[in-house]
C-alpha cells in the first residue's frame, strides 16, 4: 500500500518519528480524558441528559477558548514548541489527577467543569504547536503526505485512547475517575518523549524567541492583526477559502456529534452501557474513516489539488449524510460514521496542507490558534443549534436536512472558488 511506503520514508526522519511520538501519546491521552468526561457527564446513570444538557457542557469546556486561542498563537511563535509539549504535557497530567479526585468527592459541577477547563486550555497550546512544528521535521517534498499522516494518526490515537477508557469503563473499573487517570498517566508519558528532542528544534526561530511574557502579551491584538494580514494576502486566499468551509464542515461535524449523543443515549439502546458501547463503536467506526482519509488524501490531492479535493469531500457529504442519516438506524448511523470520519479528516488534511504551505513559519503559530479557535466555537455554536433542534430521543430530521444544506453550499462555493 502507498500509506505504507510513504509512512515509511517519513520514519526515516528521526525527528519526524519523535515530534510522532508525541502527538499520538499526547491525542491518545486526549482520548482517554474527553471519553471520561462524556461518560460521567452523559452517560451516568443518575443524570438525565439532554441536548441543551450536553451543549451547556461544550459551551463550558470550548467556548472560553475563544479567549485563549489567540494568546496561544501569539505565545506559540515566541516560546520554543518543544517547552511547549513539555511543560503543557506535564501541567495536564497534574490537572487530569485533580479532574479524576473532583469525580468521587461531592463538590459543585462547576468546580469540576473548571478543572476539566484548565486541561482543555493547555490542550490548545499542544494541538496548535503540533501542526506548528511539523514542517520544523519534514522537507516540502514530503508535506502533503506528512499533514496526511500525522494528524491522521494523531486522530487515530485518540480514537485508540478512547477505545482505551471503554474498556477500562466497561470491563476493569465502574469509575470514571479511573479513566482519567489512565490519561493522566499518558499525558506524562507524552512530556517525557518530548525530552528526547532538543530544545531548539521545533522552532521558532532564535530571533523570533521573546521570552518575556509582558512583551508577548501586550502585542498580541497586533500580532494577530498581522497574521490575519498575512493570510488574506491574494497569494494565499485559497488558505483563507479553506479555513472557512473548514468551520462550517465542523460545525456540521459538532450537530451531528451531539444527535449521536442523543441517539445512543435513549434512541438506540435501552441501557446507559449499551449506550456507551454503541457511542464506542460509533467512534471507533468513524476513526476507520479517519484512517482511509489518511490513505485516499494524498492520490486525491496530487490529482485534483487541495481546494479541489475539500470540493469533493463536502460535496460527498452534503449528498450521503441524508441518505444515511434519515433512517435514525444504528447500521445506517455507523456507515455514516465512516463516511464523515472520511470527509471531514480529508478536508482537515487538505486545509492544514494550504496553510502550512502558504504562511511563514513566523506567523504559523497564531494561525493555526485562530484555526483552533474557529474550531472551538463552530462546535460550540452547533452544539447550541442542537440543543434548539433536537427532540428529547434525539431523532431531528430538520437537524439532518440542515446540515446536507450547509455541505452542499460548502461545496457549492469552494468550487467557485477553485474555477475562479
């Protein structure tokens, strides 16, 4: 297979195959913790969960990030990226350990939102640097194939660690709080692996380094204004295109994710394990997709070019999620899975290829915190669409027909675009 031969001569870059090591250890931790969290929040059997329910939870845990993402950036292109996974590795293995003792002591659930809070945030630092540092260990030759990789791989990870915390959950330990400590224990192993490269590898460059944190933060509505500059230049308004039907195809990502939610809750099964069971299978079957996108990206985009391949990818959507997600079935649903985990990932790919190939290493940094930013807040805002939209068992068919609307028009204008 050519995923295979390409994942290959990627490995052969030793520092490739550490910054790797990383991200899987770091997004498999992810994993770990946000199937917790989904657990005790959803499907605890002493909560009746709702869709406004669930949506109040993404609104706590993502919308703040709106705030921070930025100051992520900005910081990200001043602090070197290997301190970045460190340190930020360690604080949320610290702060996953007070999640898992806020779990099984009778505190506010707020206290406990707060907590789970403050490792997300961190968590906006890692992601961001991560795809930040990556052409700090491949050369241009081999971007595309690595962007195709390594957060593909990054998302399989976390796909695996929440495979993990099923069964811890369901087979070792009734208790949430055992889970995340299982990520706690990977977010260490994490900042350990990012010891093995120096310092100043993942860059940024030694004279962009600004190690005062007052510098940094007073310039950041400047800097930010310059890298939103920079992206809007003619020369990379396809990256800016990209970024944009990226959002929306989140947002669609986010609605849909909360009617899974709502479906494996009550629709499709008659217990909370059974339930939870089916929410496992569900994401495990849509990381399959993630995996073929990994592998079909790289062909598709050396043929039709990024902007191109996003075309296809929305299009695809916008016409068998319908088809797919009508019947409110539980087979139906899980083809759906795969078919989204297929042309969300296959966009994201594309997307993180036009931005890292068209912005200086300089201001790649606070833009892809601006990317995380618009993430967060596409999810959020979906999540709220909903929570309106959904009916108490979770089946919408306003909610589906919707969202096909919003693909098909993504597609739609990325083809304009492209023909321009």
């Amino acid at each position: 297979m050519s995923v295979v031969r390409d994942l290959r001569v990627l490995l052969r870059f030793r520092n490739f195959r550490r910054l790797l090591a990383v991200r899987l250890l770091s997004q498999g931790a992810d994993g770990v913790y946000q199937v917790a969290l989904a657990a005790y929040v959803v499907f605890s059997p002493e909560k009746e969960t709702s869709a406004a329910a669930i949506a109040s939870a993404m609104a706590v845990l993502l919308l703040p990030y709106s705030l921070v993402g930025p100051f992520a950036g900005v910081l990200l292109d001043r602090w070197r990226r290997r301190q970045v996974f460190v340190y930020g590795n360690l604080l949320r293995a610290l702060l996953a350990s007070a999640t898992a003792i806020l779990m099984i002591t009778n505190v506010p659930d707020w206290i406990f939102y707060v907590s789970a809070l403050c490792v997300t945030a961190v968590n906006r630092f890692v992601l961001a640097g991560l795809s930040a540092a990556l052409p700090r260990v491949v050369d241009d030759e081999r971007l595309v194939i690595a962007n195709s990789l390594s957060p593909t791989a990054g998302t399989l990870a976390a796909t695996a660690g929440g495979g993990l915390a099923f069964a811890v959950r369901l087979l070792v330990a009734d208790s949430d709080a055992a889970v995340v400590l299982v990520g706690a224990g990977l977010y260490l192993c994490a900042a350990l692996a990012a010891l093995r490269m120096a310092p100043d590898l993942l860059g940024p460059a030694s004279e962009l380094v600004q190690p005062r944190l007052g510098t940094a933060l007073v310039g950041t509505a400047r800097d930010l204004a310059a890298g939103v500059r920079h992206l809007a230049a003619p020369s990379r308004r396809e990256a800016a295109w990209a970024l944009v039907a990226m959002t929306l195809m989140r947002f669609c990502y986010g609605a849909l994710t909360v009617m899974v939610l709502m479906l494996c809750r009550y629709a499709l099964s008659s217990t909370t394990d059974d339930g939870l069971r089916l929410l496992g299978l569900a994401l495990g079957v849509s990381g399959a997709g993630f995996f073929a996108a990994a592998v079909v990206t790289p062909w598709a985009v050396g043929r039709l070019g990024p902007g191109r391949w996003i075309v296809v990818c929305a299009g695809a959507a916008a016409v068998l999620e319908p088809a797919l997600g009508l019947p409110f079935a539980t087979g139906p649903m899980l083809v759906a899975a795969f078919v989204l985990g297929l042309t969300t990932q296959g966009a994201k790919i594309s997307t993180d290829t036009l931005v890292q190939s068209s912005v200086a290493d300089g201001f790649r940094g606070r833009i892809f915190s601006v990317y995380d930013v618009l993430f967060n807040a596409a999810f959020v805002g979906a999540a709220a669409v909903a929570a309106l939209m959904l009916p108490p068992d979770g089946r919408s068919v306003a909610l589906v027909v919707t969202i096909a609307v919003i693909y098909g028009t993504v597609a739609g204008a990325m083809a304009r675009f492209e023909h321009q």
